[in-house]
C-alpha cells in the first residue's frame, strides 16, 4: 500500500469513526457537511456514506407557478428523472446557503 491508500484509508476509518459519534449523539449531518471535511476523498467517503444511510429520495421534474421546472419527490410508483446536459439527476445529497448537491449519473458511461 502505497502513501496515497494510506491516506485514503485513514480517511476513511475517520469518517466511519465520525459518522458513528455523530449517530450516538443523535446529530443528522448530510452528506455535504462530510464532503467538506474530507475533500480529497469524496467519492469514497459519498460511497461510504450511501451504503450506510441509504440511496437519497429520486426527485423529479414539477412545474412551478413561473413555468420553470423544480425539484420534487417522485409521485408513488416512480417518475422520470431530471436530465442536466447528459447527467440523470438521481437525488439531493444536500443542501445550504450556497446551493445544492445532487447524486448523479452519466448514462452513456454508465458512472456517477
């Protein structure tokens, strides 16, 4: 194991520990706030994160009274997927002052 998985790693074991005081006290933090604290393993620590909390809510396109199109749950039974460029818009990770991030997948090559 070469310097960069070991880093990877401990990061990893720190987001699990983390992740683990955070349920004990009771606090709820999204997926967002952990990307922020381990930025240079995002994707393993957002792969982490899903396998233990779960796939986020699909969302689906809905009409606002403006005409533009907002995000929204899916009716029950399933619904269509927001499409951005060629990104599927699979669910929100999180939310805060400065916008929003959302789970994604490229279709074409089958990858989020």
């Amino acid at each position: 194991m070469d310097a960069h998985e070991n880093e990877g790693a401990a990061a990893l074991f720190d987001f699990l520990c983390l992740w683990e005081e955070d349920q004990e006290a009771g606090l709820d933090r999204p997926l967002a706030e952990y990307l922020a604290r381990f930025p240079r393993q995002q994707v393993e620590v957002a792969g982490e994160y899903l396998g233990l909390v779960g796939p986020p809510t699909v969302l689906r396109p809905a009409e606002d009274s403006g005409g533009s199109q907002a995000l929204s749950p899916p009716a029950p039974g399933g619904g269509a997927h927001r499409q951005v460029g060629n990104y599927l818009l699979l669910g929100e990770l999180g939310a805060g002052g400065q916008g929003s991030v959302f789970l994604a997948e490229d279709p074409a090559h089958g990858r989020g």
